[in-house]
C-alpha cells in the first residue's frame, strides 16, 4: 500500500466469509485495523440453500455471514456485511456497488469464496455437464467478474491488490481417485483456471500499481474439510491441517508486508502453509 494511505483507512472485501478462511481472513484483518466488508451466500445460521455442501448425516456447516460480522464488531473492527451468490452475477454487481457506496473504496479484494457442492469432486463418470459448468461459473467465471467490476476502482486510488484463494488441486493430479478422498476434474480445473487470474492482473496492470497473488492454503481444518473428511484434530495430526486462523495469519502478511511483493507474479501458486511455519506466524 502507498505510505499516503493510513491503515485505519484501508478496506478489504473478503467473499465467502461465513465460515472458513473467509471468517478467519476478515476477523484477522478487522484486527489489523483495517475496515471489513464481507460477502456470502448464508445470511443465517442454518439457513438451507441450493447446492449446499452438507455433512454426512445431512446437518448444515456452522457458520453464516450475521455471526461473522457479529464476531468483527466485537473485536472493534467496522465491517459492512452483503449478500452475494456466486451462481448470479447480479448479486455480485450489486453487493460490489453496495460496498464503494459504503467504503468508497476497495484496497484489497480476496476471491476466496468457492462453490460448494459435492458434485464438484464427482468422478469422471458421475460429472454430468451441467455440473461442471456450475462449477466452472462458481469458481471461474464469478471472481473474474467481481475483480473486472472492481477494477476500475482498484486501479484509480493505486496501490490496491487482489488475492485469489486457489488450490494445490490446481497445478497437481490427486494421490487417489476422488471416490477414495482425492478431488474431482470439476474442482480442479476450476482451481487451475482461477490462478491464471493473479498472472494476467500483474502483466496487464502491474504497472498501474495493482497487484495480485495466487495462494495455496494446502489442507485446512475448516468446516467444509472437517464434513468431507472428518474430525478436524485427526486432520491436523494426520495429515498436517492448519486452522484457518493460521492460514489467515499468512495472508495478513502477503498484503502488508513489504517482504511480500517479491512474490506476486511467481509462476507457481504461493504455498502459505510453509510461509506461516517460516515466519513464524501462527503458532502451529
């Protein structure tokens, strides 16, 4: 960020922060000192939607925007809570346009919201084509349009950023079969598609001063992991799954620190595990 921008001023839009990352993100930066606005699809707890991922015994994931902007206003931070469906554009017009109306402005743009469904780690045979449009829209087609219909704006105030929530899904081929806990061709390409966004932001305008990273937050134990895989402690000593507090920590750093811009425009996607254990910036 430019050294004429105060950070009680700057704001970040965190999508997809009912729960998850997205929930850690906002509450790390609301901490930060910066101002919050965040987006999601659950507006309450235990509110039922289409194509909603839903643990084994079929009860809802914990978690819905109210109580992360709840959670936000007793930390201190200011936050603006909108809706925001990735499935219809509109929505994503419209909580974009409601967020300058409040902020007037946007620093920092996180693309972490995903589509959730289990038909997007379906196998081969099981993926339907409609099923991998959605996807495809949810994961693809609706973070490019948020951050094109942000652009103008990110660009005109200089010094702005954007991150994309992307996957290790993305650039690898899955240990096993997605029937066995590996991941689906829908969820991959999708992810692979997403984090060819942070490249072509950087070419296009880093000169104008905008920046943008890939990230892989690798496996953590959030609500969605925990109702795919299971308990979130057998995650953490099996397979070394972070919580989404520390992988929160390591995106704080990547917008703040000037360390950080020496890796935006890697080829790779930024693999935060590894930097929060490096920097020391979560006690794991």
């Amino acid at each position: 960020m430019p050294p004429s921008t105060p950070q009680t001023s700057r704001v970040v839009l965190v999508t997809g922060a009912s729960r998850g990352i997205g929930a850690a993100t906002a509450l790390a930066f609301g901490r930060a000192g910066w101002r919050v606005a965040i987006t999601a699809r659950t507006q309450a707890e235990g509110q039922a939607l289409d194509h909603q991922l839903r643990r084994p015994d079929g009860r809802l994931l914990a978690g819905s925007l109210a109580a992360t902007a709840e959670a936000l206003r007793a930390a201190g931070a200011e936050v603006f809570a909108h809706p925001m469906d990735l499935m219809d554009l509109a929505s994503l017009d419209a909580a974009a346009d409601a967020v300058l109306a409040h902020f007037g402005r946007v620093d920092l743009l996180i693309n972490n919201a995903v589509y959730q469904d289990r038909e997007t780690n379906a196998m081969l045979a099981a993926l339907d084509d409609a099923a991998l449009a959605r996807t495809l829209h949810g994961n693809v087609v609706a973070p490019f349009h948020l951050t094109r219909r942000l652009l103008p704006t990110l660009l005109a105030q200089g010094g702005a950023q954007v991150i994309n929530v992307c996957s290790g899904a993305g650039q690898n081929d899955p240990p096993v079969s997605a029937e066995q806990g590996g991941w689906g061709f829908a969820y991959g390409a999708s992810k692979a598609a997403l984090a060819r966004l942070s490249g072509m932001i950087n070419r296009e305008h880093g000169p104008q001063g905008l920046r943008a990273f890939s990230v892989n937050p690798g496996l953590v134990s959030t609500e969605a992991v925990t109702a795919t895989l299971g308990d979130d402690g057998v995650l953490a000593r099996r397979y070394g799954a972070m919580p989404p507090e520390a992988i929160a920590a390591a995106l704080v750093w990547l917008a703040t620190d000037p360390a950080a811009a020496a890796l935006a425009g890697q080829p790779r996607l930024i693999d935060l595990q590894p930097l929060v254990r490096e920097r020391r910036l979560w006690s794991v």
